[in-house]
C-alpha cells in the first residue's frame, strides 16, 4: 500500500517542482532507515525555487533513489546515509552516499537486478549523464542528473 502511495502523488501532476519531489525520496528514507536502528539521515537541499520536472522523470528517479536507499540500508554496513539535492539552470542533481563500505559498479550479482534497474531508469527516462554509480573505499554514491 505505501507502493502505491508513493506512486500516486506523481501521476496526479504534469509538473513536480523540485521541492516537492526532494520532500518524497526523504521521506521515504526516514520511513525505511526506521528498521535500521544504527543509521542515521543526513539531507541537504539547495533547489531553486520554480524549478521542476516532468511527473515521468520525477517518477523514475524517485524510483532509483529508493533503490539506492535500499541498498545502502540492506548491503553498506552503513552508519550514514546523506541525502543532497541541488538545481542549476534547468538541472537537478540528486546524490545518495553512504559511509559504508562500498560496491564493485562492474560486478553482476545472480539474482541482483538493482543497479541494472537503476541504470535502464535513467535511460529510458533521459536523465543524463543518465546515471553515475561510484564507489569508493568505505563509500558508495549514486549521482543523479535530470
């Protein structure tokens, strides 16, 4: 049911503002880091107001920020999740990091679809660069531009 919920307020609209669409994966990750006793939320947002995307574009990386979030809570070990948000001329960037202990962006786990998901998202929505997913020592990031 919150699937769904988390779905619907994207399809009532043409236009999200970039606010508004900043205020749903956060809340989502607030919902969801709940089960994760030991990690804490960090956000930063710096969009400009006016700014805003398409109800379908704002869906799909709505969806790839869950993934991200999920996967930092289930596979990172974790401590801190930050959440940061900014706009340019007609760009928002979205980043998801952790203090965990990172990823292999190249490695393809059996039965994992979720970095493969999160990469055919953001091409099919044309988010560009599409998407980065890096990973450093102690760290993983995933870097969203629309």
């Amino acid at each position: 049911m919150q699937t769904l919920r988390e779905t619907i307020w994207v399809l009532n609209k043409d236009k999200i503002s970039g606010v508004e669409f900043f205020d749903n994966p956060v809340n989502h990750a607030a919902r969801f880091i709940e089960s994760y006793a030991s990690i804490q939320l960090q956000t930063e947002e710096n969009i400009t107001e006016g700014f805003e995307l398409n109800s379908g574009q704002a869906l799909q990386l709505f969806r790839i920020c869950q993934e991200a979030i999920t996967n930092a809570c289930k596979h990172s070990g974790a401590t801190v999740i930050h959440i940061t948000a900014a706009s340019a001329t007609n760009r928002l960037s979205v980043r998801i990091s952790d203090n965990g202990k990172g990823f292999d962006t190249g490695l393809d786990v059996l039965g994992h679809f979720g970095l493969q998901n999160m990469k055919q998202r953001a091409e099919e929505s044309n988010l560009e660069p599409t998407i980065d997913l890096s990973c450093h020592r102690h760290h993983g990031d995933c870097l969203c531009y629309c």
